[in-house]
C-alpha cells in the first residue's frame, strides 16, 4: 500500500492509511492519491472506507467495491452522483510478459526477431481500478503494483526524503512528458491510464516484427513454412487484443461523456482545469484508437500474409505441373515409336536395316528437339522470374 498527497508544489508520501482518517489530516489545497494491490484492499477495506468518509463524506458502494476486487472484469466505466469509477485492463507483467518487456532496456539489436511462442504467451492483461473522488484518488492494482510502482517514481524525487519536486522522464513514444503536478485526482487518474496505454504502444514494435517476420516466411517460396499453430495464436491473441482495446474505448469514451455533461463551472480556475482533463481525456482515447487501429492492421497483415502464402503455394504447383506437361508431351511421341518398332511383327519397315536404330533414333531426337523448341518459345518451360 502507497499513498500520497499532493498538492500544487510538492509530492509527500505518507507511510500508514489510518491517520489520513483523522480530521484535517490532508491539507484543504491537498489531495491524496491511495494505491492499494487488491489484497491489501480487501484486508483494509474498512480503513479506506474511513478515510473517504472523512475526506468525501461517502463511502465506496458495495457494488464498487465487488468491480475492484474482480480480477476477471473488463475495462469498463461507472458512476454515482459523488464519485466515479474506471476500470481499465493493463498488459500483465508477470515473468517474460510485455508488460515488463515494455519497461526493460531495448535489445542491442532492434530488428531481432522475437521468438514467436514466448511473444504471444505474454498477451495477457489484469484490470486495474480506480475511484475518482474530488479529493481522493483511489486506485487498485495487480500484485506487482508495476503501474503505480514506475508512475510513483514520476512523483517522487530521490533528493530529499519524503518530500520532492516532480521530475518526469519522457514518454515511451519519445513524446515530452509534462513538467506540472496533476491537477486533481481526475488528472492524475488519465496520467496513469495513459501509461497504461502506452505499454500497449510498446507492444505493438515487437508483434509487428514478429509478423513481418512471418511474412517473409510464408511469402518466400524456396522456404517451408511449418510454425502454424504460433500464427494461428497469434490471430487468436490479436483479436483478444481487439476486444480489450475496444473495452477500454468504450470504457474512456463513458468517461468523456460524463464530463461533458456537467455543468460549467463559474470560477475561471476551475473552467481551466475542466478543460484540461478534458485535453488528456481526449489524449488518451485517442492513444486508445490508434493502438485499436493498429491491432486491426496487424489482423489484417496476418490474414493477408496466410491468403498470399497459398497464393504462392499454388503458383508454384501450377509452374511444377506445366512444366511435367510439357516434358510429358515432349516424351509421349518418343514412346510412341519406340512402341511401335518393339511390336512383334516379322516385317516391319528399318528392322532388318543395319542403319535402321540410328534412323529411328535420329527422327527420335530431332522430334524432341523440335518439341521442346516449341514448348521454349511458348514459354511453357521458361523459368519463372524469382
């Protein structure tokens, strides 16, 4: 369990939940942000509960409660006239999955290619929720805690103890990360969905080398293709992915949809950071769509890649059995007379000739050469341009 509170300036963490129940524990120009993995939510429940008393005046319902506690719900969104919730499924990082890839350093090769069993086990993806407050932020996460753990470091300095300035590094996708303190617990709440997003950003580098990969494979026809049931996987994985992201859309667009129907407040400030969280809203769905776009893409590669291997496989049989005719044709007037001067017949024309075989055998050769002159002109027994 992590928490901590926030305000315009400074970033403190505090070292037990309990005391932030008390009256005036957090600052009127504070907010906290409370991070718990789902076992420390399910065994501090009371204490959370006693704290959003204090701070919100209300507690999580008992259905809230349930959605942040199951591990199998999809990205989906909710709210009550108080407080909201968000539930949004990240990449796992258990050991060898994408999640943690995407936060390890880069290969020295960045073309390698990686192997396609382990890539495609890795897929897997775990909810993590968040209840939205005006003062409050409270989020609940896998057993890693990876998301709260990588953003947590975002906050906190290694300076002074306790108390620190942000200091952010720059996004995955080499965009600038902000230099401001989240606004509000809405703020911060996109700020981390963000970074959930952009592992899947991350994700999409490796499996599109693995399909390029495969591409080449199906599509090179001196090599023999035999890795089916990793690309039918993958097909599987990807369109699982299609799902998630298409939750997760939806999930962020209900959020959007919410905001837009509250009312416009009076003070310039707060218009201000409406507008704000309005912005990174609207960022984040659209890093959404563009990692939904390109899983479809990716589908649609693979599909593409499979249609064009058969294409090519049929092609090839085509060239193998037009050239076997052909051969075949060059031969069946050659058996024809050798079948006919091997008839038992006592008179046969050039049998008793002493020059008779190599006559036979020179009409023999010269209709072959004919033949397949022909043939060659034709271009029935041309090489096939590689």
């Amino acid at each position: 369990m992590r928490s901590f509170e926030i305000n315009s300036s400074q970033v403190r963490e505090h070292d037990a939940l309990a005391p932030l129940a008390l009256p005036g524990a957090c600052g009127g120009d504070s907010y906290l942000w409370i991070s718990l993995t789902r076992e420390e939510f399910r065994s501090q429940l009371d204490t959370v509960q006693d704290v959003l008393q204090s701070l919100c005046g209300t507690q999580l319902v008992d259905l809230h409660v349930l959605d942040l506690l199951n591990e199998q719900l999809p990205s989906h969104y909710d709210y009550t006239s108080i407080y909201d919730v968000l539930v949004i499924r990240r990449l796992a990082t258990s050991p060898g999955s994408l999640g943690a890839a995407a936060q390890a350093p880069a290969p020295d090769n960045p073309t390698a290619v990686p192997d396609g069993q382990s890539l495609l086990k890795r897929i897997e993806t775990r909810p993590v929720g968040f209840a939205v407050f005006d003062r409050v932020l409270l989020s609940v996460h896998p057993e890693d805690g990876a998301v709260r753990d990588a953003y947590a470091a975002k906050l906190l300095a290694t300076g002074t103890p306790g108390v620190a300035t942000f200091a952010p590094s720059p996004a995955p996708d080499g965009r600038p990360a902000s230099k401001r303190l989240p606004t509000g617990p809405s703020d911060l709440m996109l700020r981390l969905v963000n970074q959930i997003v952009d592992g899947y950003l991350e994700l999409r580098r490796e499996m599109t080398r693995q399909i390029d990969h495969w591409q080449a494979e199906l599509i090179d026809i001196k090599s023999r293709f035999s890795n089916w049931g990793a690309l039918m996987q993958a097909r599987q994985s990807l369109h699982r992915l299609d799902e998630i992201c298409e939750d997760q859309r939806g999930a962020v667009q209900d959020w959007i949809d919410a905001l837009e129907t509250l009312p416009t407040p009076d003070d310039p400030a707060e218009r201000r950071e409406r507008e704000l969280v309005m912005i990174r809203s609207r960022d984040v769905h659209e890093h959404i769509e563009r990692v939904l776009h390109h899983v479809r893409r990716l589908e649609q590669n693979a599909e593409t890649a499979v249609q064009m291997h058969f294409s090519v496989q049929s092609h090839r049989t085509n060239d193998i059995m037009r050239v076997l005719t052909a051969l075949t044709a060059v031969f069946l007037p050659l058996n024809l007379i050798a079948g006919i001067f091997g008839m038992n017949f006592e008179f046969i024309p050039l049998v008793h000739k002493a020059d008779g075989f190599w006559i036979a055998m020179g009409a023999m050769g010269v209709i072959a050469v004919v033949l397949v002159v022909v043939f060659w002109r034709k271009r029935y027994l041309a090489r096939t341009a590689r």
